[in-house]
C-alpha cells in the first residue's frame, strides 16, 4: 500500500503490502512435528473457504505450524504469525500471504541488509495553545472549487454521521479536530486485529492522516482551516504503520471495524500492494486481492461506503475483479481497494481543474474527482501542531468523503447505492482536455478515453457540496464556476 500524498514537490507514496491465506497439513519430519521454527514471526493473512469455521480455521491454521491471532467469520479470513518460514507453504501458497515476508525477500534479493524494526519517532502531537490560531481560509481554494464554503450556507453536517478515517492516525487535541474526533469508535489495526487503545490509534511519525481529518471535519470556527464537513464527527482508524506500510490485514481490519461499527463513509487514502503498484500481475497477487475484496464488499453490504485515492503512480488502471473471481490475465495497473467496484475512486486536479500530472486514471474505475493540487499550490490542512500544504490524491479522496458525509446528513436513510448514485448524479460532469501535453514537448501526457458525462480523467465529473445539501433550484446561490 502506499500513501498518496505529495508534499510540495515531493511525492510521499509510500508503499505496504496485502495478505491472505488458507491451511493445509505439513508433512512430518524426523521429530514428528514437521515445523521448523526460525525464530522471527511473521504475519500472514489468511483466506479460507466461505463458511469456515473459527474453530476450524485455527485447527488449520495450528496444523500448518501457525499461531492464530484474529478471524473475521463474515469473510473466512484470518490473521496468523509463525515462525516457521515454511508456513505459507504447509497452508497453501495460493491461499496465505505475508507482507513481512515479501520485503525480507526482496531485502535480501538485492543483497540489502535486513533493516532492524525503526524505533517509534514520536510524533509531538498538538499543543493547542501553540498550534497558530490565523484564519486560513483565504488559502482553502479547493473548498472554493467544491462549492463546500457555499453548502456551509445549509448545511455542515450532523453529529450522527461517523466518518472511518483509515489512515495513520489523527492528532486527538489538534483545537481544528478535537470535537469532531470519536474516540470511542476509533482504534488502531496494525497488528490485523483492532486496538482500541488511544496509542493504538494515535499518530506516531506521520501526519498524513491528521491532514486527512481536517479535509473531512476541520472545525468551522475563524480559525485555521474549515473542512468539507465541519458538522459530522470522525474515527481514527490507524491502518499505516510507522515505516508508511498498510499490510492487507491492517486493511481487513480497518474495513471490518468501520462495518461493525456502522460508518456510512470511510476514506483510505492509499493502496495496498507489497508489489508497488500492481502494474504486471503475478498468480500469488491473487490473495491479496481475494481479501481485500471480500472486506470491501462486506463493509458496503453491512452499510459503509469507502471512497478511495486513485494512487499518484500516472498510470492507466484497470478494474478489478469481485472476490472469487480470477482477475484477468489481461489486468495491467491494479489498485487496491481504489480499482475495487464497490469503491469510489478519486483522482485529482489541480488549482487549474485539469488532472494532476501525478493522479492515475482510467474509465472505469474513476469515478469522480476532486482537488489534490500540484506544487506550489497544494491542499492545506491540519497537521499536529499546525496545519501544512500536502498535494496526491489523498488530498483528493478526503473531498469526497466530506461530500458524502454531507449527503448522507442531509438524506439519513440513504445507503451505499443511493449515497453513490447522489454523488455521480451531483457531480459537475468534466471532459476530457483536448490537450494533455502537461510539458510542452508535443506529446500527450495520458490519453484521457470517454466523453463528456464519464471518462477516464474525471469520472463523472467533480463532486459538488452544495448540490449535496441543497441543489440551485431550492434557492441557495449558486456560484460561478
């Protein structure tokens, strides 16, 4: 997975890995157990068949010389350690995964030493007696774009509706976030198995989901910066670890504990793959894919939307398969869960509405668009003890996420079909640029396929707050585009 921010010039997309797995008996050696223990543990995923038992699964799963340490029945996945490198291969290699595992490899592949666990840099999380109390507002030019200062006008939203933002954590005392923070519904999922602890699922070296928040549910208060929708509450659900990594069962957690604990909407801004991005598919991808989908497609049915960033890779995805179904031989750029069908997926423009040279995109699997910025003109928002410009699509996915907190506030009955079909049909359809030559060298930069209502660049088209809240016609103005 990766983060799908870019910090002014630089492109923070840091990338973590998906799992998954199933179990099978290991053959016996001299001594009769047939386990081989290394001494270092690693976590898999693990995907049994539909309607596995727990009792079941963690007989598999001690049989193949591994430890249970969740399952999710909804979905038959589980999360297992062991430290016997033969694990994967006892249980089924088409069924388990471990992200721990794939970069020990790729480490020593290339010969690199294997890096010792990073200490915990804390991150000084917010004073609110420093964090600067300026009005910011002047410099929101994406909550302009969005209509989102003219939907404040009816409304901000309501403290009945939980945003899951599955991220790396949120500053719980930054003034901007601490009244819309949830801690009761938050928790972290690093370990595959939800925490809800406040250091599970506080922030530690990274800021990238604070500036998520403050996108989301930054308070409308004259100071600092106001977010799409000041009015709705939020969970910090950490599902990024220190090193940037979103493994596949800190995925799996983060959606199932969203869909247990009845978020209409959630945001992940970032992709999981162990790989980079999926760009030539491999046969052991395909777990990583089967479990994902299946928490995605879980969360949707049990009434939570997720809306993810379409990753800052410029390339041309690909749509993915449902769960149980093989992915094509044909799939080209995967990204999950952005490419998913029961996901929205973001790409971003910049201040001048066209796509950001950074944003992926494809017809199919866009399905709006939103403001990432590009530098020298990122997205401001919260970050622990202030707030900073972050350009990606990450920036992007939070927009929307807003919107559709927005909506299901303004329509409390509305579910994840008609909160999706609300945003397409609000949305402000956006054609394909006759030109996309973003260097000026004469040759296009991406090649945008579609028409005007739904294509590849902006899907379709950009999400609009105010037509979220109450369209023109009921008499709110409607400002210039």
């Amino acid at each position: 997975m990766s983060l799908l921010a870019r910090p002014l010039r630089a492109a923070v997309c840091l990338v973590a890995v998906l799992s998954g797995c199933l179990a099978a008996v290991p053959v016996a050696d001299a001594d009769g157990t047939g386990c081989h223990p290394a001494g270092r543990a690693l976590r898999y995923v693990v995907a049994f068949d539909r309607g596995t038992s727990e009792k079941s699964a963690d007989a598999q799963v001690q049989a193949a010389c591994g430890h249970p340490v969740g399952y999710y029945p909804h979905i038959a996945v589980a999360v297992v350690t062991s430290d016997d490198p033969d694990f994967a291969g006892h249980i089924g290699l088409d069924r388990a995964f471990s992200a721990q595992a794939t970069r020990l490899a790729a480490q020593r592949a290339t010969g690199d030493p294997v890096p010792p666990q990073p200490a915990r840099a804390e991150l000084r999380l917010s004073d609110p007696a420093r964090v600067p109390a300026a009005d910011l507002s002047g410099e929101q030019w994406d909550m302009r774009m969005v209509d989102a200062t003219w939907a404040h006008q009816a409304s901000e939203g309501s403290r009945d509706v939980v945003v899951g933002v599955l991220d790396s954590g949120v500053d719980p005392h930054h003034p901007d976030l601490a009244a819309a923070l949830d801690p009761a519904d938050s928790a972290g999922c690093i370990t595959g198995v939800a925490d809800p602890r406040p250091e599970a699922w506080q922030p530690t070296t990274s800021v990238h989901g604070t500036h998520v928040a403050g996108i989301i549910a930054a308070a409308d208060d004259g100071k600092g910066v106001t977010g799409v929708a000041p009015g709705v509450r939020i969970a910090s659900v950490k599902v990024i670890d220190d090193r940037g990594y979103a493994d596949p069962e800190a995925a799996v957690c983060g959606l199932m504990w969203s869909a247990a604990h009845h978020f209409p909407v959630t945001n992940s801004s970032w992709f999981v793959n162990p790989w980079s991005l999926s760009c030539v598919r491999g046969d052991d991808r395909g777990v990583v894919h089967e479990v994902l989908a299946r928490a995605v497609e879980y969360a949707t049915s049990a009434g939570t939307l997720n809306v993810a960033a379409a990753t800052n890779e410029a390339v041309d995805l690909t749509p993915s398969a449902r769960s149980g179904a093989r992915p094509s031989s044909a799939a080209k750029c995967e990204a999950l869960p952005a490419g998913l069908r029961d996901v929205v997926a973001v790409s971003a423009v910049g201040a001048d509405r066209v796509k950001a040279g950074y944003s992926s995109y494809g017809l199919g699997v866009v399905d709006v668009t939103a403001p990432g910025g590009e530098a020298g003109r990122c997205v401001v928002s919260t970050v622990p003890g202030g707030y900073a410009p972050l350009c990606g699509t990450s920036m992007a996915a939070p927009h929307v996420a807003g919107v559709l907190a927005l909506l299901k506030s303004a329509h409390p009955a509305m579910g994840p079909t008609a909160l999706r079909r609300a945003l397409e049909t609000r949305a402000t359809p956006m054609p394909c640029p006759d030109d996309y030559d973003l260097t000026g060298d004469g040759t296009q930069d991406a090649y945008c396929a579609g028409y005007d209502s739904y294509n590849g660049f902006y899907g379709h088209g950009m999400v609009d707050a105010l037509a979220a809240v109450a369209p023109p016609e009921k008499g709110l103005p409607n400002p210039a585009r």
